[in-house]
C-alpha cells in the first residue's frame, strides 16, 4: 500500500516547501494539492465565514505553483493534483505547465483530473456545466498530442489544436499518469476512456463508494481491452481507520491519501508525525 498526503496550501499554512519536505522525511509516498480558481457567490458558496464550504476552498493557492515548491524541496515523492479542474483551464498552457513541473522534478508528476462541481465556478472560464466532461475528454487527448507528439494536432468537437511544436516534453514516458475523478459506477466510463487511475472519494461511505465497485471497473477495463491492473486505484481524503485501510489492501486498492488542514508549521508536523504512527500501526 503506498500512503500519500494532501492539504489546501493557503497564505497561512505551513509552506509546500516545506509540508513537502516533511512528508518525504517521514516516508511517505506522495503529495497531492487540490484546485479552485475562485467561487462566485452564490447560495452554494456565500462567501468566507458564512458557512457551506470551509475556508480553505476559497483559500487555497495554485496547484502548480505549490507543486513547484514541493519539488524543489524533495527528492523522491511524487507530486500530485488533486485534482486539477481541467475544464477549467487552457489545455495549450495547462500541458506545457505540466510537462516543465515533470521535467524539472525528475518525472514525479500524477495528474490527477477532475469535471468540478460548482456550475457558477465552471461557468465563468466559458465551459457550459452539462458537457463538461465531453470538453475534459478532448482537452485531455489534446494534451497528449503535446506531451507526445513532435507536430501535435487535435481536431474535436470543442477543442482544436492546429499543427504545434511544443517542448518541454514530460519526463515519464508516455506522460504523467492521469488520475480520473469519478464517482462510481457512472464515471467508470472517463477512466475506461482516458485514465490510468482511479481517484475516488469515500465519502461518508467507503463501501458503497469505492471497495464494492472496484470489480465492476475491473469488469469493464477487461470489456475494453485494458489490464485492470494497469489502472491504479487512489482512495483520496481517506480516514485514517484501521478497518478501512485493511478493506482498502482486501479490494485492491493501491494508495490512499490523507487530508492535512491547512495549520501552521508546528501543527501541520504534529499531524503528520500522527499519521507516520497510524501507518506503521497498519503495516505492522
């Protein structure tokens, strides 16, 4: 089982430099960092204090620039988006900041993908919430033709790449793995299509959500040609249980990932040195 942890970095958190660091030292697998551009307001999302969502939502800083911290400051965990809203985002430029963050850290990058939730967030980068995934789809297959291709080219029905150089190239080959938000069993189709992970959520049921569905994705990779084994499965914000975890390594489930809130230094480590406790607990 690799073990992984995330957190909304904020202006007030522990650094990702240095949070990065830290997981690393304590031997752990991964850092994922989630995405939000903005919130509009709306009865969903009213505003910082005023209840709904946390704060840490409206708070949290660019993945990427986090990420770049983060590698910076380590050596060997990988460096994950959880997730990275690409409906959201320029697949030209959103490609080319992928491939420079893999470069650079060695080839440590997973793209974890995602279709969002919030239509007032999605609706003011242009992307009409109902075919949003058909829009993820094609962005994503553009940003393969540019991670690689020499002369990269894409025609759909809503994204059109024209014949394009683009370098960097990723360093892991084909590219980063993509992780595929989804919940099951009716996302299980975008991983099928486009993953090479699963990135699921328990929620307030980890049965229901993730361990039961697991043999219906096995059942539909094998449909579709795939090894099911070739397609690894990320249980995100997972708590930290022991009976959860020891279902998690039962059903087949590669990673699961921890949240950190958003704390200063002191209390992000304290947090960290605790989970550092629980997993040896699980493996002992």
């Amino acid at each position: 089982m690799k073990y992984g942890i995330s957190m909304f970095p904020t202006d007030y958190s522990v650094s990702p430099g240095t949070f990065a660091r830290a997981i690393e030292e304590r031997g752990f697998e991964s850092f994922w960092v989630p995405e939000h551009s903005h919130f509009p307001v709306s009865d969903m999302t009213p505003g910082r204090d005023l209840g709904g969502l946390p704060n840490m939502y409206y708070d949290v800083v660019d993945p990427f620039v986090a990420l770049a911290m983060a590698a910076e400051a380590t050596d060997r965990i990988r460096l994950g988006t959880s997730i990275c809203l690409v409906v959201q985002r320029d697949p030209i430029q959103t490609a080319k900041i992928i491939a420079s963050l893999d470069a650079l850290s060695g080839g440590r990058v997973d793209f974890g993908v995602g279709g969002g939730w919030n239509p007032f967030e999605i609706g003011q980068h242009g992307t009409e919430f109902p075919t949003r995934f058909k829009l993820m789809h094609e962005r994503i297959e553009t940003m393969k033709q540019l991670w690689t291709e020499e002369k990269a080219e894409f025609k759909g029905e809503h994204v059109t790449l024209a014949p394009s150089f683009a370098w960097p190239k990723p360093s892991q080959s084909p590219h980063p793995p993509i992780h595929v938000a989804a919940n099951a069993p009716k996302g299980f189709g975008r991983v099928v299509a486009y993953g090479d992970g699963w990135f699921p959520m328990p929620g307030e049921d980890a049965e229901a959500s993730i361990f039961s569905q697991i043999p219906e994705l096995h059942r539909r990779l094998t449909a579709a040609g795939r090894d099911p084994k070739s397609v690894e499965i990320s249980a995100y914000w997972m708590p930290p249980e022991e009976a959860l975890i020891a279902r998690a390594k039962e059903t087949g489930v590669d990673r699961v990932i921890f949240m950190v809130d958003p704390v200063a230094e002191p209390e992000a480590l304290e947090a960290l040195d605790e989970l550092a406790r629980f997993v040896l607990r699980c493996e002992s």
